[in-house]
C-alpha cells in the first residue's frame, strides 16, 4: 500500500516532467533550426563577389541620396515634374555618364530638350556632394533606370571633375 501512494505521487509529478521534457524537446528543435538558418545566411553572404556587395552598398546609398538631393524636381520615380523639371527616365542624358556625373556636382542651367520636352529650369550646382556621393547616386540612377549592374567608381567621378 506504501507504495501505490508513492506512485501514485510520482504520475502527478511523472506527467509534468514529460511535459517539461517535451517542452525541452521542442525548444532544441527550434533553436536548432534557427542556428542552421543563422549559419546558412552568413554562409551564403560570405559567397557573394566583393563586386556585389560593393554594388549593393553604392545602391542603398545612392538611393538614399537621391531621395535627399534629387527626388524634390525629379521625383522618386524619376518621371520628372510636370513641365518643371526633366525626367531622368528615358533621358537621353543617360548615353553620356561623365555629363550625368558634371550636372550632379556643377548644375545645369539654360533650355534643354529632354524626350522631345522643353525644359528652363536652372538644376543648381551641388557642391556639398562628395565624389563618393556622385559615385553612389550615379550608380544608382544607372541601376535604376538603365538596368546598369555595375558601380560607378569613384575615380571616374574624380576623373570627370577634373
């Protein structure tokens, strides 16, 4: 009789335990998979080109630049305003990156055609912009709009602004 009590105390404590242990169970499964996952994502970051995440970095930056400096007549789309200001979509400007590069940093002024449009508003000059940020919103205008997958080097920003 001794005994029954005592196992019978045990299976009340039994049940909890097993929960306990399954609870346990299912953790090690879960954080197990979120380490592989862990490890799988910096595996394959690791595998990326130098060149990719070179490109990647001048692209967010670009893009963030872009929208400080450039979005207010260009629009984020860069469709332009209105009868205002260019689009950079379909610009013929685009055939020639070392002019883009120039009219970033020194500014535009005078009438210009753009898609058959004209346009006679000054773009001013930019000078608080570095070549690293003329290489980043080149890039990503480029990339955005040309389909472009290469970055703008910085030297080529410092080349044409000699």
């Amino acid at each position: 009789m001794k005994y029954a009590i005592r196992d019978r105390s045990f299976d009340k404590y039994e049940d909890f335990f097993k929960s306990v242990l399954l609870l346990l169970r299912s953790l090690r499964t879960y954080f197990s998979k979120i380490f592989v996952a862990i490890i799988a994502s910096i595996t394959f970051s690791a595998c990326q080109s130098e060149e990719k995440i070179k490109f990647e970095q001048y692209y967010i930056g670009g893009k963030e630049l872009y929208e400080q400096n450039c979005a207010n007549c260009h629009q984020k789309d860069g469709t332009g305003f209105k009868e205002l200001y260019p689009p950079i979509v379909g610009s013929e400007y685009l055939k020639d990156k070392s002019q883009v590069i120039s009219i970033i940093k020194n500014g535009l002024s005078g009438e210009i055609v753009v898609k058959g449009k004209k346009y006679n508003q000054p773009m001013p000059a930019n000078h608080s912009l570095t070549n690293l940020d003329i290489a980043e919103i080149t890039t990503y205008i480029y990339a955005e709009w040309q389909g472009e997958k290469k970055i703008t080097d910085v030297k080529e920003v410092e080349n044409t602004l000699k």
